[in-house]
C-alpha cells in the first residue's frame, strides 16, 4: 500500500519590510530637512531618498508613484519662485535683478504689494523655502512608494485601526491616479494619438480622475463587506479612557515634536514627548481590547526594521545637533547673499539614511 506523504505548509515568498519602518525612515528624513535650508543638503536628502527608492522599490502600481511626487516637488519650487517675484518677499535686498510694473494696492493691504522690485535676495530666500518643502513631498513620495498601503492597514494597532482604513483608502487614490494616467496614456499611444500636449491632458484628465476615486470607494465597500473596522463591546468609561489617552499621547507628541524641530524646545520638548508616548501606548493598550480581527501572518518587526527606523532616527537626531552647533552651515544667509557650504559632518549624517539601501531585503518580483 502507498503512504500519502504529510501535508507541508507552502513556503512563504520573499519576506518584505515592514511599512511602518518604511514609513517612519521616510518621516525622520523629512524631519532631517525641515531643520536646514541649505540646497546642498536638503539635495543630498533628496539623492539618498531616490537612492533608497530605486534600489528597494517593487513592481506594484502603488510603487510608482515616487516620480508623481517629484514632479509635484518641482511644481510647487516653481510656484513659490512665481509668488515671489510677482507678489514680493519679505525679505529686505539691494540686488535688483529687474523690477515689474507695482499695482497701487489700498491703504488697509499695508505690507502686501503685486510687482515692484525683484531682488537676489527675495528669490534666493524663496529658492531656499520652496526646496525644503519639496524635499517633504520626495520624502512622503518615498514612503508611498516602498509601504504598501494594504500591509500598512493590517499592521495598525486596534485603536486606530477605524481611522486608518480613511487614511489608507485615501492613500490608495494618488497610487490609483498614476497607475491609471500610465494605462490611458499607453493607450493612447497604441491608438497613434499623441500623449502629451494640453489636449491629451484634457482627455485623460476625467477619465482619469474617476477611475481613481472609483477604485478606493471600492476598496472601502470591500474592506466594510469584509468586516473591517468592526468592534468589539467594551465598557463606556474604557472607551472614553482609550479615547483621551490617545488624543492627549498623539497631541504630546505633535506639541513635542514641534517644540524638537524648533529652535527654544530643546528644555521642555523631551520630556513632553516621553509623556504623550506612554499616554499614547496606553491609550493604544487599551484599544485593542475592542479590536475582533484576526491577523494573519503578520509581519515581523525584526533586525532590517531596526536598522531602516534606527538609521532615519539618526539622521534626524544628529542633523538637530549639528544645526544647533553650525547654524550658519545649515542655514546660509542671503542678506548679503551667501554661498551655501556643505560640511563634511552634514554629509555623514545624511549618508547614514542610505543604511535601508542594503538592510532591507530585496522586494518580491512578479513573474513576467
């Protein structure tokens, strides 16, 4: 007689990176920018995210949406340059580049003005402004690129898990929007249409914009058809605990973070901090007892997690130091106009962020 051999579990595919450490990494490199204004080191942030991106990036639609958010960055470089010079900067300057026709304004808009003289110093500080903002948006483009949306949804804490499935269906709409602007203008170009010109964003812009918001309200009616976001019974005076535990721990922590990324917070932000965090995981503690879900195959929180969170840590912890120590390095001056340095130790902090590039294992690749 023949034996039938045991059944074995099928082996899993290729273990991907947590979201959430992808997307705290992201998050700290942004905080890294928001504390400089030079462009040398905010490109340099700007590189090691791309860096990063194109070396731990998949092949799923969401995954390509980091080049939507670099040309999202040039935009608004490009309109804070125009507000500036049609609108005039704050700024005092002596460069005059040119100067445009001034519309007399009333006298109740004192300190607001349209045209007048353009300065050196005006664009320059609005070059500097408009590329830290920038570097934000390459930041969060790079967490929408590596973290997938669905993983990101299952790995949130009970508590949170009704607000998250908002937040991750309306993260899905940008990933849906530049999956769905590469088929029609494929499309397109399978017709013999052209695919660029004003004409051709006119015609995709609709159809386009439907089919995204079409697919993350399906995606909401299938997670709520699948249960998602129900809840246990729990006793009132719990609920309202886990309720104004998190809102205190998340706003002791927003508070905190603002008092860190500015310059007079270094005495009273620590300590807020380490009190709205344990306000928070408490709060979170307690709000899973009202989760009924069911995970599985979580993902783990191992070794690469450590290293990709730990590496954007330091960037943003060490770049706060350095900037309290060599402010003009990390802010160059553009009254007088002043060419911007870039400091070695700047350059060590910010190569830190590239640890993700070779800690993180190599993301799974569909069959072609």
């Amino acid at each position: 007689m023949s034996r039938t051999p045991p059944a074995t579990r099928p082996p899993a595919g290729p273990r991907q990176l947590h979201p959430g450490a992808w997307w705290l990494w992201a998050l700290e490199m942004g905080a890294a920018a928001t504390r400089t204004t030079n462009p040398a080191i905010l490109l340099l942030l700007a590189a090691t995210a791309g860096y990063v991106v194109a070396a731990r990036r998949g092949d799923a639609p969401w995954s390509r949406s980091y080049g939507a958010f670099l040309r999202l960055g040039l935009v608004v470089l490009g309109i804070r340059l125009v507000f500036a010079v049609l609108l005039g900067s704050p700024i005092p300057g002596t460069h005059v580049l040119f100067t445009l026709p001034e519309v007399p304004l009333p006298a109740w808009a004192q300190g607001v003005r349209i045209g007048g003289r353009v300065t050196v110093e005006g664009l320059l500080s609005a070059l500097y402004d408009g590329l830290r903002l920038a570097v934000l948006l390459v930041c969060v483009g790079a967490a929408n690129s590596l973290a997938s949306p669905a993983r990101l949804l299952r790995a949130l804490p009970g508590a949170l898990y009704e607000a998250g499935v908002a937040v991750v269906v309306a993260m899905t709409f940008a990933p849906n929007l530049v999956a769905d602007v590469r088929r029609l203008r494929a499309a397109r170009r399978l017709r013999g249409r052209s695919d660029r010109g004003v004409a051709a964003v006119l015609s995709v812009g609709l159809p386009v914009l439907e089919g995204a918001l079409e697919r993350s309200v399906a995606l909401a009616a299938a997670m709520d058809t699948r249960g998602f976001g129900r809840t246990a019974d729990v006793p009132r005076r719990i609920a309202a605990a886990t309720a104004g535990l998190t809102l205190a721990g998340l706003l002791g922590v927003c508070l905190a973070a603002y008092g860190l990324l500015s310059a007079g917070g270094a005495g009273w932000a620590p300590p807020v901090l380490l009190l709205g965090l344990a306000a928070a995981f408490a709060g979170l503690l307690l709000g899973n007892r009202r989760s009924v879900r069911s995970r599985y195959r979580p993902d783990p929180w191992a070794v690469p997690e450590w290293l990709t969170a730990a590496s954007g840590a330091a960037v943003a912890a060490l770049t706060v130091v350095l900037a309290g120590r060599d402010p003009a390095a990390f802010a160059p001056t553009v009254v007088p106009p002043t060419v911007p340095v870039l400091p070695l130790g700047a350059v060590l902090v910010v190569l830190l962020g590239l640890v993700p590039a070779f800690a993180a294992p190599t993301p799974p690749r569909r069959a072609s």
